[in-house]
C-alpha cells in the first residue's frame, strides 16, 4: 500500500493506475480517496459492479445535492470544459 498526497498523485496517475498497489491519496495529511486498481476489471461479477455504479452514483447525487448544483448544471459545466480543452489542443 502506497500513500499518495494530491499533487503526487496528479502527477503520478498513469503510474498507480496501471500498477498493482493499493494508493491512498491525502490533502493536508487527511485520507482524501482511495485508489484500488484493477487488473481485470472484468472478472468482477456482475451483481458486485452494479452495487459499486449504485454506490457510487449515490454519493455523487448526494454531494451534488448538498451542494447545491443540479445535474443539469454539472452536466453544462462538463460539456464546456471538455470543449475548451479539445480547443486548447488544437480542436482534435
């Protein structure tokens, strides 16, 4: 198990996503996330991937919710960042 500040995972992500440790990421020495990758994402049995999507959506719904952002709203702010990036690359 390896741990990770913020701007060491940043700037290390390829690295721990494509390797086999288990990364626990801090902020200002407080466990911030987790990264646990997966060698073959596939053989997770089907009922176990459909709970970690229903967990997982739930979460963000939730801190979407209290912070009061609508999902249209996250959705807007997703499409014009992608777009203002795919420009700062030369519209590829």
């Amino acid at each position: 198990m390896r741990v990770a500040g913020v701007r060491e995972f940043r700037d290390h992500a390829p690295e721990f996503v494509g390797g086999k440790e288990i990364v626990l990421v801090t902020r200002h020495g407080r466990l911030a996330g987790m990264l646990v990758p997966l060698e073959k994402p596939e053989s997770l049995s089907v009922d176990l991937r459909d709970e970690l999507l229903e967990r997982i959506g739930g979460a963000i719904s939730s801190h979407l919710e209290s912070s009061g952002i609508s999902e249209e709203k996250a959705l807007h702010d997703f499409r014009a960042w992608r777009k203002s990036r795919r420009k700062g690359r030369g519209g590829r």
